[in-house]
C-alpha cells in the first residue's frame, strides 16, 4: 500500500517533471504518460548537455522495449564501430503490416509494376538529423521528436501515427557526433560562457564535423566511400521515402533557412520541374507557419546549393523523394552571443523540433499527391530514357579489373541496372573488350541516375559554386566510357566476384606481376610486409611465361628467386595467397632473357625500397585532403603510416621515413629549424608529396622554384562594381570543383599503370602553375581543350591551359612532387589515386 501511494506521488513527480521539462519545446500538449520523456529517461532537460551517442540509443532502445508502435533497427556500424541505427514509428496495426507497406512502396517506385491504391498507404517520411557532428542540434531534435510522435496526445500526433510511417535516423554521422559532444560537455562552464571567444565555441583539429576519415559525410550519399553513407543508401532503396529530411547548423549570428533553395542557380538538372516550383512551395508553407508561431526568423531562396547529388537533401530528389534541407543558427555549445542577444542549445533545437513536425504535417496533408509524384518520377525517368539518343552507355577498362569491379559493384549499389557486354564493340573510336566492358542501358527507372554517373555538365544558370559542380562518376573511376546509339547487352550483372587466376606451380626463376591493376600497389605493399623482395621494371619487354609470350608495361613488379631471404617454396605459397586475396594474376618466368625489350636483369630494373611515410597534420592543415590520403592509405592499400601534428613536427627525425605527405594547408608555424631539416632530408634522397599551395610554401622557402601561370592579356576587374554584386562576381573567380582533361607523360614512373595517355583529374583550386623549367619533368599537364564538365570562368580556363597538373622538382638527391589536381577527391577518384600511388612507391624514379 505504501509502496503505491509512494510510486503515485513519484510518477506523478516525474510526470510533472517532464511536463515542466518538455514544455519548452511542446508548449501545452499533453503526453502518454507511460512512455518516459527524454528528461525522465536522461535525468536532465533536452538542452541542458549535448547527449552522448550512446544514450540516444538506449532511449530509443527504451522507446522500442515499452510499445509495439515503435522499432529499432541497427543497419551498419560506422568506422569506430558505433551502431548506426533506425527507429521506426507508425501506429500497431501498420507496424504489424510493415512488410507489406513497405512492398507496396517498392511497387510504387517500379513502373514495370501496377500502380497500387495509393489512396490506403501511409506516406513513408525518412527524418534524418546530424549529418554534420558539430552541428548538434539536430540529433537533440530527433530524441524530442520520436517522443512527441509517440506520446501526443495531439490530434496531429493521432492522425500522423495512422497514416503515416516515421523513420528516424537519429545522427548520420555519430562518430563525428561524440567527438564533437565530448568537446561541448567538457569545455562547458557553469554558468555558461556566452564570449565566442571561449574554449568551449572553438574546437580542436578537425572538429566534429567529418566522419572518423575527417570526411563530410554529407558529400557521401554519391561517393559511398564510407560505410555510414553506404548502409543508409542501401536503406534508402528498401523504402524509396516519399519525404527525407537533414537538419543542419549555420552561423550564430544567422537565423533559419529552409527550402526553396535558389532558384535554377542551385538546383539539380535532372531533378523534375515540380519538385522545386510545386511540391517545396507546398511544404514550405507548413515550415513558416510554425516558425511564425514561436516567432522565430527565417529565410529561403538565397545561398544553399541544391544541386550535387551526394547531398543528403539533394539525393532524394533524383529518387521521386522531396529532399529537405533546414540549417538553424548555431549555439556551437550551450549558450553563444549572437547580434540578437544569447542563443541557447535549446532555442536551436527547438526550431529543428518545429520543423520535424512541419514536414510531417505537409507529408500527412499531401500523402497521395507524394505517392502519384513518386510513380510519375520513375516513370518519366523511364519514359525519357526511351527518348534519349543515347540508348546506352558502354564502359569498362581492359588493363584494370579491379577498377571495373569497383565501378560495377558502386553502379549496383545507386540500383542501376549493368549488363554484360556481349561482343567486342567500338563506340566513338573507343574499342571495349567482351568480358571487360559493361553496358548501362539508359531506358531504365534510375535514367536519372545514369546521367549522374555519365554526363558532363558544362552550362550553368549561375556562376557561384559552394561545392563541386561537377560529378561525373564514371570520370571519377577513370572509366573509358561512350553513349552508344544501340543499346545491345549480355546477362543483367547482380553481383561482383574477385576473379581466380591459376598460380604457376613449380619453380620459377622469377615472378612478374603487372602494374595496372587498381590492387598492383596493395599486393606490393603486402609483399614487402612479408619480407619478399620486389624490383620494378623501369620500361616495356615481353617474355614467355606460362601463358606463352606476354607484352609487359614499364613499372611491372619482380619477384627475382635467386634475391630472397625467404626459401623459394614460402615465397611462392605466400605469392600465391596474396595474388588470390587481391585477384592478382602472376606470371612466372624461367629466364632473365626477354623475348623484346630489356632483359630483367638490365640497368632499368631497380629494387623498390618499402616506403617509411610520414604526413603532417593537425592545426592549418586541410583535414579532408588529409583524410582523404588517410582513408586511401588504411582502406584501399592496408598500410600503416604515421601522421604528425605541425606541433609535434620539430621533433621528428625525418631520416627514418622516406616519404614526406604535405597536404594542403598553413606552415608557416613550422621553425626556422625544422625547414632546414627539411632542406637537408630532400637533399639527402627524401620524397616530399606537396599538394596545391604546400607547393606554393615550399617555393617561399627555397625548397622548390616553380613558376605560377601569368596571363599577358589577362581582362582587368572594372574599377567600380555595385556593393551588392560583390560576392557574386568574386565566387565566380573560383575554381568549386570541376573536371578537366589532362595529357599524361606514359613514360614517367607517375603514370606507370595507365595505358593511355588522357585522363579526367578533378581540379578544386586556383593555383595555376607553369610547367616545370626542366622539359622532363612534367609528367601531367593539360591538353589543348582540357574542359570537361563543371563551372570554371573564362580567365581561369586560360590559365588551366598552360598549366601543369604535376611537376617534379629535383633537390640535390632528392626531390618534390607537387599535385595540383586532387587525386584522391571523396575517396572516389580512383582513376587518378595511382598517381599518388606511384609517387609514395616510385617516387626515388621520378627525377
Ligand atoms: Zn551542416
């Protein structure tokens, strides 16, 4: 008895509690009071702390133990091993259909299908938050917004949990999102400390923004170079949502921004009409409305770029989904000053809450007009790919297995139909190889898709990129590839296999193993590890090997028998493990005496030295080009190597590494000292790889003497423009991200694995540098026309044309080799990766 009337006055507490708690964010309404609102199952009010990763999982793990209306799915772990989680929301009864909802969505989205009765199914709406990890008010927004579908007694809560399936993907990006938080609770003062000035605003290097490889997550839904992105595009294509949200953060002194975006300027060209002049009017009504109730401010139609599609609010909108981006003014901590006074954690998220339930009050209003967009999107998209002249495109490497095995295996993942090709065929006077080619018809419901992967856009309504405004993903794997005029196919391909080689058992006298293979570097590096010895073939010979006569390319490995410490039978065993693990083929060869070219035992063939690499990093250095080399490095090569803090950087003795990585960036901090011990290490043999204006810094110090690119007749700025002009004419001077045509040197060890000489570098910098005094030493510079797709001005594209893309600059022993162009961009290059590649294995050849 006593037990009860004490439970009765403590729930009555914690009901109270959570009333006065939440009362902020849902002034009024009235909740279940069975299930425990985030305060109750936290012990603190939403706003109070940034709440860690783990105890958004647990409360929603709570939310799906105590009611049938709720379901939580883990989908994939993130590269720290965090859950990536979904939790589902929809009332008892759809949750027991969920299955056949869900079929009936897939239905929808195929045209080859009937049309279901769309009048019966319950909108499916995807709200995503936290993309962005120190953008933290959004995943604070998904925990109050699970509860109010939940547990409102509402009208509009009843309706929604009716009609409507909710799934809530609480943080995209949770590794980002902890180390962010954990920066945010620790730096807290109390009171808080509104100075922008302090600690607590200003994170350390890299901040929480990016994924564990300092990558941001939300350029990722096209790439899919990581598994967040790709575990939540695979769940995409399991529901096709009609509504997908991502909540994001700006600067504090802002105020809120919600779609439309800019017009024609910053939209997609594939994405219909009718999703920006019809359907995001129709929402953005529902978004003012609330905003207009708690009075806070708001703008559209300026800035945001809407038009890449690895966005996560852009992505859906080449799905037959409505994309939705919201950015609110950032707290970045718990309180900031901003001209409007202080801003509060909790006042950022309370605008997210509202604009959570705005898009699911359009998505309940507009449910069948979503469903009817969704059907007419595919079936125009298939309908329009009926009509266009390409009626497919052909691609494929015949050099690099595992090249095509990535691009397949990536084209299969956006659910893009692939098809053998069944016959030798020459498109555009390129040759593609039955067995080594593929065919992507482009009458298909993912048409749209198709020309993301295979068109160049080179016209643009507006001049002034945020980001890339190029992205065409068969360039970006470095695919030969043509739109053909007929659209003949093989077998639909489903998955992708490594392929098996037969090991030449017996003895050998040496092992070769061509170097074009995407995996050549990657079984190198793991043969070096084992111990066994590798030379490099610096030029073309053929010999007879087990498949009879064989034509080699310079930059073939060795594996000379007669030079390893190992005994002949484990090398060839742990040769033959390898080649099988990485789809390598290797051919064996019974005397040094070649049928043509150079001997393998001739004055061209040298040892390939293990590479010792050392990168800087931390404070003034670009984080995503730094990740990017580090994502490579670990993910597609499996090699350690140490990255260094500028801090730090005055310690190191660089005579125990071979390779010096300098991103771009600021070195300006590095000491007197430690430049000339970089003087000294270069001019001793050391391999320094610049990127883009770490070039520009090693010039100022003596170290290289490359010359920037001047213009004789270049157009001078008019002397007076209109204030308000300003950031339009000086953004359409930069270079966003586009994709140029490069002519490559095939006899320097940079281009070693690529057989011929164009390729697609994707350049993101006004740098323009000369090509290099010595006439050998410019091993990647521009062809005449070098412009294939994306935004670059006039002037710029003048420059670009007598620039080099990379130089070498020899330095006593040593020398440098500058990158220009971004030759791991998003870890989706992979056409131009083995150029870094050859520079880290190669990189003693270069000069
Ligand atoms: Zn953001």
């Amino acid at each position: 008895m006593q037990k009860t009337i004490l439970y009765l006055i403590f729930t009555l507490f914690l009901s109270n509690l959570a009333l006065a708690q939440e009362e902020y964010y849902f002034p009024g309404e009235k909740f279940d009071p069975n299930i425990p609102s985030p305060s109750q199952f936290l012990g603190y009010p939403i706003g109070d702390w940034h709440t860690r990763y783990d105890l958004i999982v647990k409360y929603f793990e709570k939310l799906d133990q105590i009611s049938e209306t709720a379901q939580l799915q883990t989908i994939g772990y993130t590269h720290e091993h965090r859950p990536k989680v979904i939790l589902t929301i929809a009332s008892a009864k759809n949750m027991g259909n969920l299955e056949q909802i869900r079929q009936k969505q897939l239905q929808l989205a195929d045209p080859s299908q009937s049309k279901p009765d769309v009048s019966t199914m319950p909108s499916i709406v995807h709200l995503g938050y936290g993309v962005h990890g120190n953008e933290p008010s959004s995943a604070e927004a998904a925990i109050l917004t699970a509860y109010w579908i939940m547990a409102s007694q509402s009208d509009l809560a009843k309706n929604l949990r009716e009609n409507m399936v909710v799934h809530i993907d609480p943080t995209l990006n949770p590794d980002g999102r902890d180390r962010h938080s954990l920066w945010a609770n620790s730096n807290k003062g109390f009171p808080p400390v509104a100075d922008p000035l302090d600690r607590e605003h200003n994170e350390a290097w890299p901040g929480g923004r990016t994924n564990h490889y300092w990558f941001d997550l939300n350029r990722d839904w096209l790439p899919l170079a990581h598994p967040e992105s790709r575990v939540k595009v695979e769940w995409y294509h399991q529901w096709y949502p009609n509504v997908t949200t991502d909540f994001h953060e700006m600067g504090t002194n802002s105020t809120y921004f919600f779609e439309p975006t800019k017009p024609f300027g910053s939209e997609n060209p594939v994405v219909p009409r009718k999703n920006y002049d019809d359907i995001n009017p129709r929402f953005a009504k529902y978004f003012a409305k609330y905003m207009d109730e708690i009075g806070s401010l708001y703008w559209t139609k300026e800035v945001f770029d809407n038009s890449y599609p690895g966005y996560g609010s852009t992505y859906p909108d080449i799905h037959g989904g409505l994309g939705l981006v919201f950015e609110t003014a950032s707290s970045r901590g718990h309180l900031q000053a901003s001209q409007r006074g202080d801003i509060s954690f909790a006042f950022t998220i309370r605008n997210h809450v509202v604009n959570s339930l705005a898009t699911m009050e359009a998505a309940l209003d507009n449910r069948v007009y979503l469903h009817d967009y969704l059907r007419e999107f595919f079936e125009s998209a298939a309908a329009e790919g009926g009509k266009d002249a390409a009626k497919s495109y052909v691609f494929g490497d015949e050099f690099d297995d595992g090249r095509n095995r990535l691009f397949v295996r990536f084209l299969l993942d956006h659910k893009i139909k692939v098809y053998e090709n069944s016959a030798d065929l020459t498109v555009d006077g390129q040759a593609f190889k039955k067995g080594k080619s593929w065919v992507v018809p482009t009458n298909q419901p993912q048409y749209r898709m198709v020309r993301t992967m295979f068109e160049y856009v080179k016209e643009f309504a507006d001049s002034v990129f945020y980001d890339a405004s190029a992205w065409t993903m068969a360039a970006a794997y470095g695919m030969p590839f043509a739109a053909a005029a007929t659209a003949k196919s093989g077998t639909e391909i489903t998955t992708v296999a490594t392929p098996e080689f037969t090991f030449p058992e017996g003895k050998a006298y040496a092992y070769l193993i061509d170097w074009s293979d995407y995996y050549a570097p990657k079984i190198l590096f793991e043969l070096q590890k084992t111990g066994i010895h590798v030379e490099a073939i610096h030029g073309a010979f053929s010999s007879q090997t087990q498949d009879g006569k064989v034509e080699f390319a310079a930059g073939t490995m060795m594996i000379p028998m007669g030079f390893q410490k190992l005994k002949a039978e484990e090398v060839s065993s742990k040769l033959k493990e390898l080649a099988a693990k990485n789809g390598q083929k290797v051919y064996a060869v019974q005397t040094g005496l070649n049928l043509s070219g150079i001997d393998l035992g001739s004055n061209k063939v040298s040892a390939i030295q293990q590479p010792k690499v050392l990168m800087v990093v931390g404070t003034g250095i670009n984080s995503y080009e730094a990740g990017e080399i580090w994502n490579l490095m670990d993910q597609q090569l499996g090699m350690p190597f140490t990255k260094i803090n500028t801090e730090q950087f005055g310690r190191v003795n660089l005579h125990d590494y071979t390779t010096l990585i300098m991103p771009s960036g600021n070195y300006n901090t590095l000491s007197e000292g430690s430049v000339n011990h970089l003087k000294d290490w270069v001019n001793r043999g050391g391999t320094i790889i610049a990127m883009k204006n770490a070039s520009l810094w090693l010039n100022q110090k003596g170290i290289t003497k490359e010359a920037a690119v001047e213009l004789a007749d270049a157009p001078k700025d008019p002397e007076v423009l209109p204030f308000d002009t300003r950031n339009d004419f000086e953004g359409a001077k930069e270079v966003g991200g586009s994709i140029y045509l490069a002519e490559l040197d095939l006899t320097h060890p940079i281009a070693y694995g690529y057989h011929r000489n164009n390729l697609p570098v994707y350049r993101n910098t006004d740098i323009f540098i000369a090509p290099s005094a010595d006439k050998y030493l410019t091993p990647v510079k521009y062809t005449a026309n070098p412009h294939l797709g994306g935004y670059i001005s006039k002037t710029n594209l003048e420059k670009l044309k007598l620039s080099a893309g990379v130089v070498i600059s020899s330095s006593g022993q040593g020398r440098v080799v500058h990158f220009f162009d971004s030759p791991n961009f998003r870890g989706t290059w992979f056409g131009t990766n083995k150029l870094f590649l050859n520079a880290i294995f190669h990189g003693d050849n270069m000069d």
